[in-house]
C-alpha cells in the first residue's frame, strides 16, 4: 500500500492535527464519516511520536 502525501502537520489546525476535521478540506469529521489514513511517524522537539491523520470520504475518494 502506498502512503499518500499529507500536508505538513505544523501547517495544519489543531482540529486537523486532532483528527476531528480533514486534513485535507477541513471538514468537521464524524467517526462514521472518517477515513483512517493509519499511523504516521512525526519528529516532534526532537521526540519521535505517532500522528493519525484522518480524512472525509471524498478526499478519500480523490486520492486514492
């Protein structure tokens, strides 16, 4: 499976950040409407930690 290209984190709200809205058109996110887009390493202040960035379904559909 090929990981798609997200926007850089620190360009992103603090909702898209969360997961609540797209990180893509910053839609607000329901859990049934959210796509998981999995678990993605981020270098945060020199620690490594897990971001999981989450998409509405047409974004989903745009890029896949």
């Amino acid at each position: 499976m090929i990981a798609l290209s997200l926007p850089d984190p620190l360009t992103l709200s603090d909702t898209q950040q969360r997961g609540a809205n797209c990180v893509w058109c910053a839609a607000p996110l329901a859990n049934t409407a959210a796509h998981d887009l999995g678990a993605r390493p981020l270098d945060a202040h020199g620690v490594s930690v897990l971001w999981f960035p989450r998409c509405c379904r047409t974004c989903q559909k745009a890029w896949s």
